[in-house]
C-alpha cells in the first residue's frame, strides 16, 4: 500500500525513515514432530552492520551466530550473519515476538503448531500469523480476484521475472490492471480510516449529520473525490483550502470541524501507512509436505514474502501441513491381523 504510484500520497505524504544498515534478512522454521523449532536467520547487508535495532525478526545475543562475506565479480562485498536457536515450543517462540526490539516490534505476530495422531499416520501443521493492522477499513480480497491476489501475494522474484520474460507486455498490462485496483482499495482505507477518526474526535461536538452511518453512506463520495484526473494531482492544494471538506461536510461544518478533520487525516494516514520493514520466511516440515499456501522453491523450501500490504487489512497467515508414517502402527495392526487370521484358521481346525 505503500506504492509510489498511489496518487493521493501526493497530498498524504508519510515521512519514513528507513534505515540503510536494514539487512536483506530470510528466516526459516525447522519445524520437528515434537513441536519445537529450529529457527534460522541469514541477514545480509552491503556493510558489516547488524544492529538488533534494525532486524526485522527477533534476535539477540542468546543465537548462534557465523559471520562471513561474499564478494561477487564486480568487487562488491557482502556481508552475511547466519544465526539460529532452538525453541522447545511455539510458547517459546512467541515470547520471543512478544519480547522483539527489532524494528518491527510494534507488529502482533506469533506461531502456531497442531499434531494430530491418526494411527497410521501423524498429521502436522506449523503457521506463522500476523495479525491485522485496521479494523475499520476492507480486505483487499473484495478488490481483487483469485488471479490478482495470487500474483498479490507472489515474491518479487517470480513476478519479475514473468514482466521480463517472453509475454511481459501481457503481463505489465495485467499489473496494471492490478496496481489501479490497488489504489482504490488504498483510497477505500483511507477514506474509512477518516471517517472513524473523524466521528471519534468530534463525538459530543457534531450533529446527526455527521454521525459514522451518516458519514459512511457518502464515502464513496469522497473517494470519488480523490480519484478524479481533475483532482488527483492537486488533491493537497484542495484539501488544505477546504474545498475538498465543504464538498464532503457542507461549508458550515467544513469550517467548524477543520481542526478535527486535519487530525483525522493524519491518524488515517498513520495507520494505513504503518511501518514496517519486509523480510522471507521459509518452513521445513516433518515428513511428507501435504498442503501449503506459500511458494514452493527449487529447492523443495517452502516460503512467503512477508509485506505491510499482506496483512493491512486481513490477518496474514502463513501456513504448511506434513504427515509422517507411524511404523509400529503398521507392526502392532500386522500382528493383531495375524492373531485374527490364526484364530479363525485353529477355530476351523478345531470344528474339523
């Protein structure tokens, strides 16, 4: 949601510092049938800097840690820290999210594992949650359709190469397609987002007019507002004169409530642009992989990006399902059929 090519961030403009020591960072969950996990990170970054500050995952001095260097044929160097640590349980796991002062300790994430035992076979399922940034906005599942969201939710490096590949003007004409239908679902946030704020900080102060139902049945209204070639490019100018507000609120209210109304587009603009600093997870399961919803590599890895768009407005959940075979289940059921087969055999025998 953070795409430059989103028109109304001309007038809604977010100051984000973003850190340069930020490693390129991917971590991956060994998960074991017991429960517990092995969890490694590889951070790389193009200078020796690895500030716990500015990893994107829990981690601190209690890992184990390999540091190394890369340099590639142009003389580049860089720097890699390999870390792990095992957890005996997701309990375990989660405090250490619930304990993170990395630069995305602000965002509720946590981990979940289930074993199932089914005699023959023992089921497993592991899942990585992040939980919903809004509450008052729309999923950007009603904006797109199942293709969109699979190239959504796609990493960049699968999408990269299908826009450079021997159909890329199919394919940039259908991103397009997509990035437009991304901006309305941005717009549709926003919009929302300031609707609530709006109707918090004016409580006790305005009218039925102004009432959230009130509001809301006018919302497109005001995105319409936004979206227009006519405004889009001059939507701050519009905004800080007042003409945007008197359209959307009438002229009375637009007057008596700007104060509330400038306040309202700031704490909107604060949660729908949250920040948040990206990363890859990767999972090994027990056993046989028997379902997923990430992406599976050449390497047989499953993995996900992980993106603020992602979980904005859904919760986020990134999940895998094994199975292992249980071996002595198939010995105890071999034996018992024996017993039943012997038995049937000697009553016959005995009848003879």
């Amino acid at each position: 949601m953070k795409r430059k090519s989103l028109k109304l961030a001309i007038s809604f403009i977010l100051v984000m510092i973003v850190s340069c020591d930020e490693p390129e960072t991917v971590v991956t969950d060994v998960v074991h049938p017991d429960g517990s996990v092995t969890r490694k990170i590889e951070m790389r970054n193009m200078e020796n800097k690895f500030k716990i500050k500015n990893i994107q995952v829990p981690f601190d001095s209690t890992w184990t840690v390999r540091d190394s260097l890369e340099i590639d044929n142009k003389g580049d160097t860089t720097w890699i820290k390999r870390a792990d640590k095992f957890f005996a349980s997701t309990v375990e796991l989660n405090k250490a999210y619930q304990a993170d002062s990395g630069n995305n300790r602000e965002i509720s994430r946590r981990a979940e594992f289930r074993k199932k035992f089914k005699w023959f076979n023992t089921e497993y399922k592991f899942a990585e949650i992040i939980d919903k940034e809004l509450s008052n906005s729309y999923p950007v599942s009603d904006f797109l359709n199942e293709e969109e969201l699979k190239w959504f939710y796609s990493p960049n490096d699968i999408t990269h190469e299908k826009l450079t590949g021997p159909d890329s003007l199919k394919y940039k004409a259908f991103e397009e397609t997509l990035n437009k239908k991304k901006d309305r679902w941005a717009l549709k946030c926003l919009a929302s987002e300031w609707i609530n704020s709006f109707v918090r900080l004016t409580e006790g102060k305005a009218g039925s007019d102004l009432s959230l139902e009130s509001l809301k049945k006018h919302e497109d209204d005001l995105v319409k507002l936004a979206e227009t070639e006519e405004n889009n490019e001059k939507f701050d100018s519009l905004w800080k004169n007042g003409i945007i507000l008197k359209e959307f609120l009438g002229e009375t209210n637009a007057q008596k409530f700007k104060t509330e109304a400038d306040s309202a587009a700031s704490l909107a603009i604060e949660r729908v642009f949250f920040s948040f600093h990206e990363y890859t997870v990767k999972m090994i399961m027990p056993g046989k992989l028997t379902g997923t919803n990430g992406f599976i590599d050449s390497t047989g890895i499953m993995r996900w990006p992980v993106k603020s768009d992602y979980f904005t407005t859904q919760t986020y959940e990134m999940w895998a399902e094994s199975k292992t075979s249980n071996q002595w289940t198939w010995i105890v059921s071999g034996i018992f059929i024996l017993f039943v087969i012997a038995g049937i055999i000697f009553k016959s025998i005995k009848k003879g």
